[in-house]
C-alpha cells in the first residue's frame, strides 16, 4: 500500500514604500506702539510650540506583524491634539480613506476605528485579516496650518504546513498509519487533514482514524492516526491549518 504526503506551503512577500510629508506652521505676534504693550492677535494654533515637548516633529513609523485570519491593530496616538482636530486613517497603497473621526469610509465592514471621547488613542481594527492588507496605514492629524502623520507598516504572515518525515510511506494491510504535520510561525488551535479533496477530521464513518493536535509555545503539531491500515486508505495526505488563502 502506498499513502502519499503532500505538502501545503505559502510564501508571502511584502514591499512597503514609506512617504512622509513635511507640516509647518506660522504664528503672529505684535507689539502696540503708543504703550509698548505685548498685543496678541486671534490665537493661531502653532503646532511648532508642541512638537519639541511631545516629541511629534519626525513622523514616527510602527510595525505590526499578525498572522492570517486574526485581528489587527494599527496604533495612532497624538497626545494633547487628537482632541482639538480630526484624524483619520488612510490606506496608502491607493490613497482610500478608510475613516475620519469615528466614521468608516470604505464598504470593507472589517475596519473600524477605536476611540474613546476625550482619548488621544485612535486604532485602526482590521478584523479577519487577508495577505492582500499587506502594506502601509497611514494615520492623519490636520491641524488646519499643516497635517501630521503617523505610520503603520502591516505584515501578515501565512501560517506554513509540512509533514514530517518521507513523502511516500509504504505500510501493510492491517498496520497503523501515522502522520505528523507541523505548523510553523503559527499557533492553531486545530488543524485539517484531507484525504485527496476530502477532509477526514470530522468523518464518522471512519472510526479507525484519529487526530490529536497539541500547541506548543512557537508551533502546532497535529497527528493523524489510522488503525488498521486498508486499500482504500492508499492516496494523497495533506495538512492546512486554518485561515490559510489559496
């Protein structure tokens, strides 16, 4: 009897670009000359006297790295402003806005906007991320002199699948059939077997089969048992954790 291992393997390659944009600003004072009295104009906001002491003036840049499937957050906070202006976030890759204020902008119902009144935190929610939000996030402060910028770079990593050991196994009629599938750069909690294009983890009928998936601290093992190996168990065996793209 010959059963044939197959393996499952996605590789993800992610280029950012990164622009950042300049802000400035202008703030008028003037002196009264019969008194010779400091007179000042409408006040202008002057982001340049709060930069130093917030440590805002470069634009900072963040990574966060999630696997397929899972939620992403995407940090924004500008202390002491995000309150006095509108801040929005922007998929740089094509330029969509996807929220201001606490409205979303786009039809994608997986983004949405974590704020709390009066809070400086404005994050980004991604909810079941795909390898196609790979990319730079943009988070936007105007305050109406110039616009303020923080960066987000998102990595979505796809979980990788191989079964150990050689990718044919000969066994006898009557023996037992183990396989091991070891997920990398993952942790799920469950892991499928297939059977050609048929999925057994779940298979009733199949009484002889078992599968037993243990999560350590950096990978997934699954074991896939068949007692008393038969002919029409002969064929191609692959493992696919969960929320892996075609």
């Amino acid at each position: 009897m010959l059963v044939r291992a197959r393996l499952k393997v996605v590789v993800v390659v992610v280029v950012v670009l990164s622009l950042l944009p300049h802000t400035s600003s202008a703030r008028n004072r003037k002196r009264g000359r019969s008194t010779g009295a400091a007179v000042t104009e409408d006040p202008v906001w002057d982001i340049r006297h709060v930069l130093p002491e917030l440590n805002l003036e470069n634009n900072t840049v963040t990574n966060v790295k999630v696997n397929v499937g899972d939620v992403a957050y995407l940090p924004c906070r500008f202390p002491q402003l995000s309150t006095l202006h509108q801040v929005s976030w922007i998929r740089r890759w094509d330029w969509h806005i996807l929220t201001t204020g606490i409205y979303t902008y786009t039809s994608d119902m997986r983004f949405n906007v974590l704020h709390t009144e009066g809070s400086d935190d404005w994050t980004l929610q991604l909810k079941y991320v795909h390898t196609r939000d790979n990319g730079t996030y943009e988070c936007q402060m105007y305050t109406g002199t110039g616009v303020l910028s923080q960066f987000v770079n998102l990595n979505v990593n796809t979980p990788r699948a191989a079964i150990l050991g050689s990718q044919e196994l000969h066994v006898q009629e009557g023996d037992t059939i183990t396989l091991i599938c070891v997920i990398q750069q993952s942790k799920p909690p469950f892991v499928f077997w297939y059977h050609g294009e048929y999925m057994v983890n779940y298979d009733g009928s199949r009484h002889r089969l078992n599968v037993i998936t243990t999560v350590e601290s950096i990978t997934t093992q699954s074991r896939l048992t068949i007692t008393d190996a038969r002919h029409s168990d002969s064929g191609n065996y692959s493992c696919i954790p969960p929320n892996v793209e075609a």
